[in-house]
C-alpha cells in the first residue's frame, strides 16, 4: 500500500477525478477526507464506498470559491485524523460558452471556483503541513492539483477556462519553490479528456466525441480511474519524493498527437 495511514485531502470529491482519487487513496491504505460542493448524497455514497473497502473517510459541505471553506476542510481534517499528509486540489468547473459573448458572472465565477478556490484551499492545506513540521524523513507533506492539458493549449468555448488551468499549473510551480524548504512537494497532473459530467453535454455531440476519440494515439477518451494513480504516485514519498513543481499529462498521448 502506497499510503498505508496516510491522511489525503481532496476537494470536489463526491464524483468524477476526485471520487477516483479518493477511492484509490483509500485502497492505498489512506484516511480520505472529501469536500463536496453541493450534492449530498453523491458525497455520501462516496464516504460509504470508501468505508465498504474497509477504510475511513468523511464529507464536508464547502464552496471553494468562499475563502473560509479551506480552513474549515482542513481544520475538520485535523480534527478527525490528528494531521494531513497529501491535499489534492480537484473541484473545478468548466460551463462551455463562445467568447465574444461570455457573460461576465461565468468568467468570474470560473475564475473563483478554479483558481481562487485553488489558491485558498493549497494555502491552508500548506499552513496545517507546516504547522506539523518535517517528519524524520524530512517530509512534511504533499500537494497535487489537478491542472489540465488545458494549461497547455486552447479550446475554443473555454476562454474562460484554460487560463485558470494554466494558473493552476502555475501555482503548483510557485508553490514547490515557496515550500520545498518546508518539505512540502508541489505538483500537478495534466489529465486530457475524461469522461464525467463536466464534459457529458459537450461531448453529447457524437461528431465532437468521435473526433476527440480520433485524435488519441491510445483510441479512447479518459476514465476517471486513469487519474488516481498518477496522483497516488506523486503523493507517495517513497515513489516520488524527488519530484517537486514537476507536471505530469495523463491524456492517452492527445498532447503530442500532432499529425
Ligand atoms: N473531465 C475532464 O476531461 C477534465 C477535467 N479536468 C479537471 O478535473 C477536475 C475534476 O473535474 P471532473 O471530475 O472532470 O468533473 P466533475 O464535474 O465530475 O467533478 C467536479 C467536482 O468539482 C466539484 N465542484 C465544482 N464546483 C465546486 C465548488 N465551488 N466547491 C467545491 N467543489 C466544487 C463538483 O461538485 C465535483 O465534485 C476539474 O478541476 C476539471 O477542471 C481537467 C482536465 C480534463
Ligand atoms: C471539460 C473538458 O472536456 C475538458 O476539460 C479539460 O480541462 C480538458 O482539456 C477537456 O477539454
């Protein structure tokens, strides 16, 4: 078990990216705690998924474009397991729209959720490692975000998007040299297309599902569960414990499919 008594965080839990990661934790031996943002008894039936393979979790109700949310997580966190090791920013939204006509409260709302929420949610997390110190192996923990090849190229109906997936990237950077003397790692995945509710509506359109099939050199599109272990691997010292501000694309080769 890659975080046997670990103690893993995740924000945006209850389903898609972050219900797999949080399931895979806990499989990996860890103590899972979920912020959800609204849907209660998708938060449920993950923290009873996680208790039927013989793990412990709980859900905490918090938007994480609301600055208090971060402390109210991580405090519950330490309430309930005493300290945390690995804290996996996920929660984000992606409400698809044209540019010209981009409605002011849906770029800002995008910016709050995925980047401000991003930013609030790691600073807490970082206090309470801090707080705990370096163990003897000179960790004080992790924290993974969860970016997106997006950071990287455009998307025509995503303007408001990509760029809080390049900001999130980017603070992942930022972070790893701002805590890497408190032994604290920082790094992000870069998943390519996964299939989950952020993206059912778009890709309900068969020509756009097929031709983003099309353009994968492995020829499917992503499954949540294609996340959590590249994110399982950075959080775990003993596997990663050198790697710091690095990215990592979990796209089935989308990214370098060229031509
Ligand atoms: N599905 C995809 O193709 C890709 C997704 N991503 C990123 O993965 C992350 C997870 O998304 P998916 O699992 O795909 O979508 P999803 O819609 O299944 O899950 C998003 C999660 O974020 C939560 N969330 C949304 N707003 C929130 C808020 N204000 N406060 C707290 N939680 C909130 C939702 O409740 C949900 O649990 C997002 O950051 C997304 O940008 C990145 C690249 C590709
Ligand atoms: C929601 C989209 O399908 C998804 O979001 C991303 O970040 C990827 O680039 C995909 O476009």
């Amino acid at each position: 078990m890659l975080l046997k008594d670990k103690v893993l965080l995740v924000t945006g839990g209850s389903k898609g990216i972050g219900r797999a990661i949080a399931v895979q934790a806990a499989r990996q031996g860890a103590k899972v705690g979920i912020n959800y943002a609204g849907d209660e008894s998708a938060a449920e039936s993950a923290v009873k998924e996680i208790r039927a393979l013989g793990g412990e979790a709980f859900a905490l109700r918090g938007d994480v474009a609301d600055p208090a949310s971060a402390p109210a997580f991580v405090n519950a966190a330490v309430e309930a397991y005493g300290r945390i090791d690995t804290f996996v920013n996920n929660a984000g939204i992606c409400p698809f729209h044209g540019f010209l006509d981009m409605p002011v409260d849906v770029v800002d709302r995008t910016i709050k959720v995925n980047l401000n929420g991003a930013y609030y949610m790691c600073q807490a997390a970082a206090n309470q490692m801090v707080s705990q110190g370096k163990k003897a192996n000179g960790f004080a923990g992790s924290i993974v975000a969860v970016s997106s090849i997006s950071a990287l190229v455009g998307g025509e109906f995503q303007t408001h998007y990509t760029p809080t997936k390049a900001g999130v990237l980017s603070l992942m950077q930022s972070t790893a040299i701002a805590l890497g003397k408190h032994g604290i790692r920082c790094n992000a995945v870069l998943p390519g297309t996964i299939l989950t509710d952020i993206n059912k509506d778009d890709l309900a359109d068969e020509k756009k599902r097929s031709y983003m099939e099309g353009r994968i050199p492995l020829g499917r599109l992503g499954q949540p569960e294609d996340l959590a272990g590249p994110v399982i691997f950075l959080a775990c010292e003993e596997m990663a414990g050198y790697v710091t501000g690095a990215s990592l694309l979990v796209d089935g080769g989308a990214f370098v499919n060229l031509q």
